[in-house]
C-alpha cells in the first residue's frame, strides 16, 4: 500500500500523497517500461468510497473538504461506525482488499455500481486475508473479523451504502472530470508519453527504470513482472492515494483526480458584469461558458441563467465558433462541453 492510504493483503491508502523522498526505504516492483506496458484508467466508485470511508470513519488526512467530510460523518450510521472504527483507522498502513471495493478493476465487467463491489465482499475472504497477514499474532482490532466476518461484512456493507447515498451526487457530478481525465492517460499512453505524467500522478508511487517504488516496505508485496498497471482518480480529496501490488494479474494506483476543486463550485454561476472574463466575452457569454463546466443543455443553461433558449443558442453558436464550447450527445439530448482551450481560458480568467 502507499505512504498512509490503504492497502490489503495488498491495499495501501497513506494520509497524504506526500510520499517518501528520494532517500527513504522503498520496495522496488518491476512492471517494465510504461510504453509497452497495458496501462488503463479505471472508473471506480468503490475505491473512492473506500478512500471516503477511511477518511471520515478512520480519520486518514486525505484531503477531503471539511463540509464533505462533516456530511459524510452524519450519513455514517453510528452503530456501524463504531464497530468498524478500529478497523479503518488502521488503514493508513494496511486494510485488506476485500474491503477496499475494488474487486472489478482490471475486469471488463462494463460500468460496475457500488452494490456490484458490495456483493463481491465475501466473509470468508476476508477473514483469510487477515490470517495470512497477521499468522496467529492477530491485533485486537483484527480479532472481531477472525471471530465474526459476518458480523463485519454485514456492517461494512451497511456502512458504505448508507455513506454512498450522500457521496454518490459528487460522483455523478466529477463525470466530466473523469472523462477529462482518461482522455489526457489515453493521450499519453498512445503517444508513448506515459513515463513523465505517471510521476505527476499526485500519487507517492513512483517509476523509473522500469520499476515502481512504493513509499511502504511490506513482506506481501509481490514482485511479478510484466502485470497490467490500473491508474484509479479518486474523488475523495486532494491528498487521496491508493495502491495495491497483490494480485498476480495487476497493479492498481490511486491518486488524487485532476480539477477536484471545481466540484466544491456552485453549479449555478452568475458572474456580474464586471468581472473578467465578463469584461473579455461579455456577461451572457462569461456565464454560459461557467455553465458549460457542468454540461447542461442549452434549455437548463437557458433557465439557470434567466434568459431564453433562442439568446443562449445566439452565445453558444459564437462559442462554437470561437472554439471554446461544443456540442454532444447524450442519449435524446444535445449538452454543451468546455473544449480545452475554453478550459484554459477559464483557468486563466474564470
């Protein structure tokens, strides 16, 4: 597992994505080079949920917003949250995978929801990971899943989907982040380019040389070449890191997905007259392209911004035109998306 994140039989989930520096002890795990390796971006709502957990419930420093977290904290049914206390709080060194919701990575199983990665937890499993770490020294807090995983399982699963409800809105909303983010992997991966934005990750996991070297040194981390690398956004704050290297098949990473701040924005903007990127495209335009960061359709565009269909489709055609906005489909609807560089002038202006 990396630095404070987590980890089980083979997830590790430090607290930050500081990591280690360039002199501390690390284990080396040989994946070849990144170009000629199969490296992927998985979607995961499970793994962000295991991060979110351990960061409300075990208290890791993962960067979540504090009104997240608070919100987090009250939807977390408190009896279960007790009893799973002990257990989470020591994922800032090791958690087992049963429990990290990511048995579908690597997999081809289409979109997979939360509840899919829930039905996949299985007590036995569990119980056996805990022995194959521990050996018959068990900690105390390890005692209740050797003695009772079906007691543990049946309130993690209740746990998880009691603070997914709350969670799952913010998912629903980082679409557009994510698809950002596995077009910009894509790009890299195609353009032989994957070495040098691996180690901007945000992640403390770090290539060279053809190897990964983990900020934690664990007896259990295998060393199997040649697997398939799964890079994982999580949304569950700007210092979320994730890692496990037990699986024989592949490696998945986790690390903090690019923009997250634009989640904590308010979804309708209204920006005077006065402001910059106003003063630059004028008001209807500033607005419609702040719009645009949450893909609306022209019509909810035109309802947010108080103005009718036919003056937003006016802007919007202007927009296209300038190379700041365009058009997709999505089902019976046609959104509107920032282009890159309207991106860029928002970074810059918005």
């Amino acid at each position: 597992m990396a630095g404070d994140v987590m980890t089980g039989g083979g997830t590790t989930a430090p607290d930050s994505a500081g990591g280690s520096g360039p002199g501390d002890p690390t284990d080396v795990v040989p994946v070849g080079s990144l170009e000629d390796t199969g490296v992927a971006v998985g979607r995961s709502p499970g793994t962000t949920l295991f991060s979110v957990l351990i960061s409300t419930v075990g208290d890791s420093r993962h960067g979540m917003p504090a009104t997240w977290a608070e919100e987090m904290r009250r939807a977390a049914p408190p009896a279960e949250a007790r009893l799973l206390d002990a257990l989470l709080r020591t994922g800032r060194s090791w958690l087992p995978d049963s429990l990290t919701l990511s048995g579908t990575l690597g997999t081809h199983a289409g979109p997979v929801t939360v509840a899919d990665e829930l039905d996949l937890m299985r007590p036995d499993t569990l119980a056996e990971e805990v022995v194959a770490r521990f050996g018959t020294a068990v900690p105390r807090p390890w005692r209740l899943v050797v003695d009772r995983p079906d007691a543990v399982v049946d309130a993690y699963r209740r746990l998880a989907g009691s603070v997914w409800r709350a969670f799952e809105p913010l998912w629903q909303r980082a679409a557009p982040l994510l698809e950002r983010e596995e077009e910009r992997i894509g790009r890299a991966v195609v353009t032989r380019s994957m070495g040098p934005v691996f180690n901007t990750l945000g992640s403390p996991v770090r290539y060279g040389d053809g190897h990964l070297r983990l900020p934690d040194c664990c007896p259990t981390h295998r060393t199997v070449p040649g697997r398939r690398l799964v890079l994982v956004p999580l949304l569950s704050g700007h210092g979320a890191t994730a890692y496990s290297v037990e699986d024989d098949d592949l490696v998945w990473i986790g690390y903090p997905l690019p923009g997250l701040a634009r989640l904590t924005e308010t979804s309708e903007p209204r920006p005077d007259d006065t402001g910059r990127l106003a003063l630059v495209l004028g008001a209807p335009k500033a607005a419609l392209l702040l719009h645009a960061r949450f893909r609306p359709s022209v019509s909810d565009a035109a309802s947010s911004m108080g103005s009718a269909v036919s003056t937003v489709t006016y802007h919007c055609d202007a927009l296209v035109r300038a190379g700041l906005l365009r058009r997709h489909r999505h089902g019976r609807e046609v959104r509107l998306a920032l282009t890159e560089d309207g991106r860029r002038l928002l970074d810059l202006l918005g």
